[in-house]
C-alpha cells in the first residue's frame, strides 16, 4: 500500500492540498469566498510541486501470476510423500511453523527423482542433512572432512591410510573380452581428466589392458603399472611387441586395438614416447603408499550398493590430499556410471538392481568432469543412478557434466543462505521470469509527471538481491515444470555412523588366470632416443604441484663437478 502511495504520491499530494483549502475555507468562512478559493489553489500548487520534485520512486509491480508454487500444486508433482531427496522444509499456513523434521512431517519437501545442486557457502547442513535422510543406498564422495556429521547406516570406507578401509582395484572390474577396450577406456579418461586429448586417452587405455594381460596376478595393479612405466623405454619395447589373446590356431596375437596404435607408434617414435610420459604422469598419484596398499586388491565394487552391497559407501580422501584424488575418484565414478547406465533393470554384471543410489559429492571443483556423464546424465535417473552436490561455483557444477554441461542438467536447484554475485545472476537468469502490471511515475515535463503509467513487463522469479542478502537458514528451491519454492534449510543430522558389520565375500573378476607370454623381441622395437644432458633425481608426478628438485639445477650441479674434477686432474 506504502509503494502504490508513492507511485501515486503527485496525485495524492494534490488531493490533500484540495482537502486542507476546504478546511481553511469552512475556518476562515468570514473572509470572501474568493480569497478561500485563491488558498485552495495555491496549497493544490505546492501540493502538485511536491509530488513532482519526488524523484526515485519505487515502482509498484502487480503480479499476473503467483511467484510462489500452490501447496496443491506440489502435492500433485509428488513433492510432499517423503520418498526421494530431502531439499528444505516449506510453511503451508501464515499460522503455521517450520517443521524441519526430515520425512517425519509433511511440510518437508522431496525432490522425487532426479540430480539436485545446492549452491551456497551455508548449504554444508542442509546437504549433510539431504543425504542422510535419503532412505536408498548412499555414495558420499568426502573431500572436505565431513562424512563424520552423516547419520547414516551400514556404512563401508574406502579411505587410504585408514586400518579399518576396504580395498578397490579399478583394474579388476573391468570386463574380458570384446567390454575390455570400452571399460579400460573410461578409466583412462577419468584418470587423465576432461582437458585430455583422445590419444592420449587411447595410449594410456593400450597401456592399462595390456598390463592386465601380461602382468603377474599380484601385479595387476595402477601402483604396479606405474612402477613398470619407469623404464620407459623398456616397457615401450615390451608393448611394442606384446602379444595379449590366444587365437583359435593355437597362436598368440596382440589386441587388436592395441596393435592399432603400435602401428602408429612405430611410424611417428617422438610422439609414442611423449604420450607414454603422459600416460605415466597420471598414475602419478600412485607415488603414495597409501594409495597403492588401498587399490591392491578388489572388496566390492561401486555398484554393489544398487543390489546386495552395503548401504553406504564413503570415499574418502586422506586430510590435506583431496586435489591429489580427485582424478582417481572421478575414474571410480566414471565406471560407477558405466556399470549402472548400461541397462535399466541391471547393472553390466548381469545383476538384478533393488534399489536406487544416490552419489552425493561434496566439492565437484576437485573432481572435473566425471567420464560417461555427459552422455548418460539424463538417463541416470531412470536407471537408478541420481546425483546429489554441494558447491559454491555454479560452473564447478556444471563442469561434472563435461564441456557441453548446463544447468538445466539438474532437476533441483537450491540455493542456501547468500550467495556470490555471478553464482546469483547465474541462478536468477535459470530461474525465469515472470509477468506484471508495472504501475510507475511518468517521466518527462512536470505533466507527465503527475500522471501514472501502467504497463506490461517481465522481471526476473528470482531477483539477484534477495539471492544476495538472503538469512543463512532460508532457502530458494527452483524445481523443473515447479517454479520457485521458498523455504527454511533444515537442521544438520546428529552425525551417527554406524559401521558395516556383515561379512562379504569379494567379487569375483575376470583377471584370475596367467599372464601372457613373453614377447619375442628381434631388434629394436624404435629407434633409440637420445640420451638427456642430465637426469631428475626424483619422479615429477604432478607438473602443477610443488618441485622437490629440478632436473635442470641437478645438471648444472653435475657440470660444474665435472669441471672441478678435470681442473684437479692437470694441477696433479
């Protein structure tokens, strides 16, 4: 009512002036009819003068649709049956309160089926809060320490470094015969990340498979792998003339992908060795013991929690090394996504799915692009795979999705507390807009300014302000074919982990029998490369991480050694 006063304030100043010239006209009755008009006038004039020097008045927006969804509405798209994902909790009356009890009250809204984003540096309790009271199996990506606040049940680790972790070997779950290159490329391009280019994905996919054939049983490992690929040149030589597959006549032959790029390799040798190199720095991470002690041998796999696995699976990642994992979990998460995406009734081991499973990642900045989810993110939902993130950067978000991700790419969004500047233009620009009668002060000369406008306009369902100054506990939830629901973020969970119990028998794999036999090496697979000036002291894993010395240092070092032992030499 105050904002339609100001919108109408030249208008209702002249009214007010027209009221108090009655009024001194009915008190001051005894002087001439005319000197009374005179005074309306003249406090009709101020009045009007008044009205127009208000400038900056705010402009009323009469909506033609409701911003907020109807409470009938949302029971209708199933968001109030407390099955799916827990997002804040919504007031039906003006009378009632927040009931932020999880599924106990109805006033909890669900997201039923789809992946979920939460925005916001506020957004960890209501996070913690949604993948507690998911009632399906659970695979919580902690990056950030605290999958200690879950209240979850069931719960099995993979935590490198830790006593009580159960061990994954990423190499044992891919599948022999014609899903082998399929499976070992997925790793590959998880390990290598989404800036990778396709040869490279493809030298180290050649490598992987290869060492599945010819390696020892005990060595069938990423830490193996890389402990091979320090002899460069030797295992260049080995792979060059490898043979991986025993054929109906009896005779041994190479695979038939990996003899595709051999062929390549022998035609161009500098750029086999420096996809080679690429291939080693990404099982850099493998350096770690704790790493290589955890991926030793195959417990369970991923996929286990949409069957008879445990209900909860936590990777966790030792404090203070999260960007070091990241590339290895988002492999383990791409072949999560092969082997529950491949059908819908089953998973790719022939095993019937019994329930859903929800991947909630916590820091996806540190992940990258997750493989296979561009592809499969919109049928992940139908096949029992949702996500569930937290993040603080719409565009880390997005980026799980690969180069081509959007936001549309998640069903929910929630936006908790305040957000930053970019994050809440982005969010408002998804949110859309909305129609309204815009009632507004006229601009111009002093006449138009007396008179109102009324017209049609759109502005935004969720202005970037409210985004801005939002309270900590208050949530913006924009759901798909729903609009804009508000509400209140609920509470954080007891944080209650209960451990997995039950005994379970390791999977089995396909990689059980012998290796393949030695190659016969007649020659020199490649020519020779030359010898470098001088050597590192130590393997670069990582060329953005810290240096603990420089080749470069080390030779100059040796050079000057060198000359103090020659210049000691004549003097003798």
């Amino acid at each position: 009512m105050i904002r339609a006063l100001h919108c109408l304030a030249a208008w209702a100043l002249i009214v007010l002036g027209l009221v108090g010239g009655a009024r001194c006209a009915v008190l001051w009755s005894p002087m001439d009819g005319g000197v009374g008009a005179i005074l309306d006038l003249l406090v009709g004039v101020v009045c009007a003068w008044i009205g127009w020097r208000i400038a900056g008045a705010p402009t009323l927006h009469v909506p033609i649709e409701d911003v907020r969804v109807r409470w009938d509405a949302l029971g209708e798209a199933g968001l109030w049956r407390g099955e799916g994902c827990a997002l804040g909790a919504v007031r039906r009356h003006a009378w009632s309160s927040w009931h932020a009890l999880l599924w106990k009250l109805p006033s909890t809204l669900y997201h039923p089926r789809g992946h979920r984003l939460m925005l916001g540096a506020a957004a960890d309790d209501a996070f913690l809060a949604a993948a507690s009271a998911w009632r399906h199996a659970l695979i919580y990506v902690d990056t950030r320490g605290l999958s200690d606040r879950l209240d979850r049940e069931d719960v099995v680790r993979f935590a490198p470094g830790r006593v009580d972790s159960v061990r994954i070997n990423p190499l044992l779950m891919i599948r022999r015969g014609v899903h082998a290159w399929r499976d070992t490329y997925i790793l590959a391009s998880g390990l290598l990340g989404a800036s990778a280019t396709g040869d490279a994905i493809a030298t180290l996919a050649a490598v992987l498979l290869d060492h599945l054939h010819t390696a020892a049983l005990e060595d069938r490992t990423l830490g193996g792998l890389r402990r091979r690929l320090l002899d460069r040149e030797t295992a260049l030589t080995a792979l060059v003339h490898a043979v991986h597959e025993k054929g109906r006549d009896g005779d041994w032959r190479a695979n038939p992908e990996i003899a595709r790029l051999m062929r390549v390799w022998r035609s161009d040798p500098p750029m086999a060795r420096q996809q080679l190199a690429t291939a080693a720095q990404a099982l850099g991470c493998f350096q770690d013991g704790r790493l290589a002690e955890a991926t030793a041998a195959l417990d369970l796999r991923l996929a286990d929690t949409a069957s008879a696995g445990p209900k909860t699976i936590i990777l966790d990642s030792p404090p203070g090394d999260a960007a070091r994992y990241g590339p290895f979990f988002a492999a383990l998460l791409g072949q999560l996504v092969s082997q529950l995406t491949d059908a819908v009734e089953s998973d790719v081991f022939g095993r019937r799915k019994t329930t859903r499973v929800l991947l909630a990642i916590d820091d996806p900045a540190l992940l990258g692009a997750i493989p296979l989810l561009a592809q499969r993110g919109a049928v992940a939902p139908r096949c029992g795979l949702e996500l569930l993130v937290r993040s603080d950067s719409i565009q880390h978000a997005v980026a799980l999705f690969g180069a081509t991700g959007s936001l549309d790419a998640y069903g929910a969004v929630t936006a908790v507390g305040p957000l930053g500047t970019n994050t809440a233009e982005k969010l408002s620009a998804h949110a859309g807009t909305r129609s309204v009668l815009r009632l507004r002060q006229g601009h111009g000369d002093w006449r138009r300014r007396l008179l109102s406008v009324v017209d049609l306009a759109t502005v935004p369902r969720l202005s970037v302000s409210r985004l801005r100054r939002a309270a900590d506990s208050s949530v913006s939830i924009v759901i798909a074919r729903c609009g804009l629901i508000r509400g209140r973020a609920l509470p954080a969970p007891i944080g209650c982990l209960r451990q997995s119990t039950q005994a379970r028998t390791p999977p089995p794999h396909d990689w059980r029998g012998a290796a393949a036999p030695a190659p016969v090496i007649e020659g020199k697979a490649l020519p020779a490369q030359a010898r470098p000036e001088s050597l590192p002291l130590f393997e670069i894993a990582d060329q953005n991480g810290p240096q603990l010395l420089a080749p470069l240092a080390a030779g100059a070092v040796g050079k000057k050694l060198r000359a103090g032992f020659r210049r000691g030499a004549r003097r003798t």
